[in-house]
C-alpha cells in the first residue's frame, strides 16, 4: 500500500517549500542561519499542517546531519536519553525533532536541558500551543522560537495542483477543479488536511470513471460520507474545540459536555481544554459574572493536582457552570476597540496632568499640575480627563445587558453624566 498523498508530496528541500516565506524565503532569518550551517536550538510554534515537521526534515537534509525524532505523545524520559547517547558520537551535529512538545511533562523537557545546553544535540520542537505556558522557562530560554503562520490560499491552491498532478499520474485518470471553495474550507489552512481531502474523494470517485471534476457540492458529498475515516487520525481536533467553546458561548450545557466528552474520550489534553475555557471566561462572560474566571482559573489548577480521569469531572462542573452562566464580551471588545484606535492614532502625548513628576524640573513644567486625588474626594471619584485631548469622550467600554453590568452603566452614568454617552 502507497504512502498517504501528503507524506509523498513532503517537501525534501527548501525550493519545493510552500508558504512561511518570513521564515524561509529570500533574506529571511531562518533561511540564513541554515544556509550559515549554524541551526539554534529552536521551537516551532504554528497551527496544524502549516510544515513544522517538514522544515525540521528539510534542516537535516539540506545540513546533513543526524537526525532523530520522537513524538511526545509515546515517549518518555528513558526514549529522551537513549537518544542523547546516541547523539553524542556525532560531537554536537546530531538534530532531535520532537513532535508536540507541548505535551512533554515537566521531568521530560527537563531531562533535554543538558545536552540542549551543552550542544550535544540541536532541539527542534513542534506545537500547536503557545511555547510561554507549555515550555518549561530554562528549556525556552536555550530556543529560539519561531512563528509558523496559517497557509493562505495561494499557497493551498499550489499544494492542490501539486496533489492533482500527482493522483493523475498515479491512477492515470483525469481530473478538474471546477470549484475548489469546499475544499479550502475543509482544509482550514491546513495542507495535510487538504490533502487528505483531495484523496479521499479521488480513491472514491475513480472506481467509476477516468474523469473527474471537483466541485464543492462532491467535496461535501464525499467528505460527508466518509467523515469518520477522514478524522481517524484526530484530524476534526480544532473542529471539536470549536464546536465546545460555541456550545459554551451559546448557554448551552448540554452541547458543551457532549463535545467535552468526545475531547475526553479521544485522548485529549486535559489542559488544553481548560485553557481555552479560562480564556472564554474572559472573553464571553466578562464582568457579567466575574467569579466565571475564578472558577475557570481553579479547574486549570485543580486538574493538575487530581489528575486523570477524575480531572474530566472537574471539567466537566466548570464547563456546566460557564455555559450556565450570564454572557457579556464588552471588556473583550473594549480592548479590540482600543488597539484598533491606538494602531491608527500612534503614540499620542500623555496629557501633562496625568504625568509622573519624580523630579522638581518636572514638577516645575507642569507634570502633574492639576491631577486630582480621588480618594480625597466623596465616593472616591472626582471628573478628571484620562485620554489624550485628542480622545476626548471616546467610549471603548460598552457594558453588555446582564444585572451586573447594567449596574455599571448606571454608574458609569451617574458619575460622567453625558461624557460618554452611557
């Protein structure tokens, strides 16, 4: 049995790479430390199938060195120092790849420190999750970190043609892109994921003739009835997520513990699902029930010290919880609405009064010159400007409908009378 499409279509070399042209293109950094021969130890952090392992390859080959790989899913400790020895009659060329890096324990990412530090091997790690929470800070320091953006469509649509050609060859059949919308949506940015896709709708459709045309209504038709084995290999991961934070936004318990609970039974990290759930607290729920990110803070913690499976209980109470809860996204907004306007307006003074004055020459040219105290004033508040002049009365805060906030807009409203317009 041939290899799937995506693994023969892997990339050896950097001209045959598609897409992180920040990266790897003309001048780029990356593309000038492997052409110095001289690789960091590095972390690529990127969504799926946007080509971390296959820059890892691609670094290997076009350097010539060693080259070990491990999952973090199935190996440990003991796989980690195997390889080290290993590595050590290389004097420092050899390259360890480790696949979800992520997902490697404390004592794991410890036992790489070592030789990472002493140059016995180049680290190159891959996630999907930012390298900040899931790297253990003296391991992160030892790497560089670089971004792998999401493919854009230019590229998604290179990776088809290359897939078409190649199917045709292999099948001799014939076969057209008549409309390619189904197939970019399925893909999410994700060339695996494309793929996929386009041979699995190939092997299905070439049974019955030597032509074939794709359009979205036979990409969906096809996907459609064969969405089990298309998502053997964990490919509706993001899907899931995606269908369990809407459940939790919509106020809906019951959508959200059954997504829970196919996350639970699929394996997935207990963290990464809290932490999308602690985020959600903030961003969907807010002020209108701040105890929401309490709670979601203490699942976060809680689950590392139950561990598993009765972590899933005390996802499963927080998940109940948030969905139950009161919805408001006005603090996320805000912040939106307000680097939207700071990337637009620039660096705009601090107006004088609201200056810090340490020195008498500042003091002396009005820095802090008619700032008022607000706890030497009723109720602790006295009418202040706190924008730039040229900002004055903008409103970035909009509280949503709920009792909580509405509280706040009558508040906000006392204090500022017609200021803002609350």
């Amino acid at each position: 049995m041939s290899s799937p499409l995506a693994e023969q279509l892997r990339p050896q070399a950097l001209s045959e790479y598609i897409g992180q042209e920040h990266l790897v293109g003309r001048e780029a950094i990356l593309r000038k430390s492997i052409a110095s021969g001289n690789v960091p130890s590095m972390i690529l952090w990127g969504p799926p199938g946007v080509g971390k392992t296959t820059l890892a390859h691609i670094i290997s080959k076009t350097l010539d060195r060693e080259f070990y790989t491990l999952s973090a899913v199935s190996s440990g400790v003991k796989d980690v120092r195997q390889v080290i020895n290993s590595a050590k009659m290389f004097g420092g060329s050899a390259i360890l790849f480790i696949d979800e890096i992520h997902r490697f324990s404390k004592s794991q990412q410890d036992s790489l420190l070592n030789a990472v530090e002493k140059g016995v091997i180049t680290l190159i790690g891959a996630t999907t999750e930012n390298p900040s929470f899931e790297v253990i800070s003296p391991l992160l320091s030892r790497c560089q970190v670089y971004i792998l953006k999401p493919l854009e469509t230019t590229h998604l649509r290179k990776l088809l043609q290359t897939g078409v050609a190649a199917l045709e060859k292999q099948f001799d059949i014939k076969i057209k892109i008549k409309e390619d919308n189904a197939l970019l949506r399925i893909s999410g940015g994700d060339a695996r994921k494309l793929l996929n896709a386009l041979e699995l709708f190939v092997y299905q459709e070439k049974v019955s003739r030597k032509k074939l045309v794709i359009t979205n209504e036979t990409i969906q038709q096809v996907i459609q009835e064969n969405i089990a084995m298309y998502d053997k290999q964990g490919e509706m991961h993001y899907d899931i997520i995606s269908a369990f934070i809407k459940s939790l936004r919509g106020s809906d318990p019951n959508g959200a513990v059954y997504w829970l609970a196919r996350m639970v039974e699929a394996g997935e990290d207990p963290k990464f699902i809290a932490r999308r759930m602690l985020i959600l607290a903030s961003e969907d729920i807010g002020n209108a029930n701040p105890n929401a990110l309490l709670l979601a803070n203490t699942c976060f913690d809680a689950i590392s010290k139950t561990g598993w499976p009765e972590g899933r209980i005390i996802l499963s109470q927080t998940a109940v919880y948030l969905a139950n809860s009161p919805k408001s996204n006005a603090s996320y907004m805000a912040i939106k609405d307000a680097q939207s306007l700071v990337q637009k307006t620039g660096n705009l003074s601090v107006p004088l009064h609201l200056r810090n004055a340490p020195t008498k020459l500042m003091k002396d040219i009005g820095y802090g010159k008619d700032y008022k105290y607000a706890h030497q004033h009723p109720d602790n508040f006295v009418e202040l400007e706190f924008l730039p002049d040229e900002l004055k009365g903008t409103k970035f805060y909009e509280p949503g409908n709920n009792a909580r906030e509405n509280e706040d807009r009558k508040k906000l409203k006392e204090r500022w009378k017609g200021k803002y317009g609350y």
